[in-house]
C-alpha cells in the first residue's frame, strides 16, 4: 500500500512534469485552482497520472470535492485502500 508521503512526492512530481509547478508550492495546504491554478482539464490529467501510481482506474467524479492538496493525497489514499472491484 502506497503511504501518504509516497503519493504527495508523486504528485509533486506530476505537477512538476505537467503544469510546472514548482515543488516547494506542493505543500499540504496548497489549494490547486487558486494557488496551483490547475483548471479542471488539468485535474483529469492529475487523476489519470495518479491511477498510474496506484494501478487503480478512478473516475473523474470522485475528485470534484476535492480542493488542496491535502485533499488529493486523502482520497487517493481512500481509493487506493478501498478493495478493487470484481
């Protein structure tokens, strides 16, 4: 199982890759639309390089209350963790 602290150095990573953003802007509190400004063509890019990680397919939907960056790591811990479906 990924750790919290594994799948922040990813995102940080990703978010570096795809939308240059610098690393020390990836703190926990970082909100991704006002301080990251992520759009939400950008989030699906975000969620399809974070099933990359977890080797779990998620959909789209289940990150639209999500809103800093603390956010993100939380849920993909929840559905990284919850059983895969049959």
């Amino acid at each position: 199982m990924l750790s919290r602290e594994e799948i922040l150095k990813h995102l940080t990573v990703c978010l570096g890759e795809l939308f240059d953003v610098a690393p020390e802007k990836v703190v926990p509190e970082a909100r991704l639309y006002e301080d990251l400004d992520i759009d939400s063509i950008d989030a699906v890019d975000l969620v399809v390089q974070l099933q990359t990680l977890t080797r779990r397919r998620f959909k789209p939907e289940e990150f639209r209350s999500v809103r800093t960056i603390s956010d993100v790591v939380e849920r993909v811990c929840e559905l990284a963790w919850e059983p895969a479906p049959r």
